[in-house]
C-alpha cells in the first residue's frame, strides 16, 4: 500500500480512542488517526474532509450514536462514503449497524489483529 490511511475514530470514551490511535499508527499503513466524541462530530469531520479511507465506529453514544450516525451518513449523497467498520460491547446490534450500511463489524475490546485484517479486507 502506496499511500497511508486516514482513519476517523468515533467513541466518547476517550481511553477507547487513544487505544485504537496507538493500535493504528503501529501498523505502519495508517498514517493519520482523527478522533470524533460522537455521531454528530463524525459527520461534522466527514463534511469538513473527504478523504477519510475508513471510519471505526462505536455503537454506545451521547448526543448522536452510531446506528444513527450510519443512518445520516449513508442518506447523504454529497458525503464521500468511506467503508464504515462498527465497533462494540453489544453483539445483538451487528444485525441493526449492518443493515444501516456498516461495512464490519469488530466486538471489544478490539485486538490488533483483528482491527488490521478487518481493515485490510475493506481497503486493500
């Protein structure tokens, strides 16, 4: 892979977000992480810049979750629609995050492995 990733990374927990930063960016394909506290910022970072290669979502959040945020996401034409892969506790929401247009699936707490392939087989 030529060029490194832009990952948007959408989880109010913060300790969450600075786990999956640090997980990225030692992979050595990613080369930018941006972070988002919800659904409603995710969608904020979308429109201010296209050129994220993938999004990691969490299901659980205040002010806009991300079934939600998916939901926004997907009916919105003049969004760039990068691979969304979901990441969470509930197992019984797969179904619901997959229909609303997620493109993965990942339970936490994510491993390394796991996170990578998953992102290797939506990218590459």
């Amino acid at each position: 892979m030529d060029k490194k990733l832009k990952v948007l990374a959408v989880d109010d927990d913060l300790i969450n977000l600075k786990l999956l930063k640090s997980m990225l960016l030692k992979t050595g394909y990613v080369g930018e992480v941006v972070e988002a506290k919800n659904g409603a910022d995710a969608i904020g970072a979308l429109k201010n810049d296209p050129d994220f290669d993938v999004v990691l979502l969490d299901i659980i959040m205040p002010v806009m979750g991300g079934i939600d945020m998916l939901r926004v996401l997907r009916a919105d034409e003049n969004l760039k629609q990068p691979p969304v892969i979901v990441l969470t506790t509930d197992e019984t929401k797969k179904a619901e995050a997959l229909e609303a247009g997620a493109n993965g699936f990942l339970m936490k707490p994510v491993r390394e492995k796991d996170l990578s392939a998953k992102i290797n087989q939506l990218i590459v």
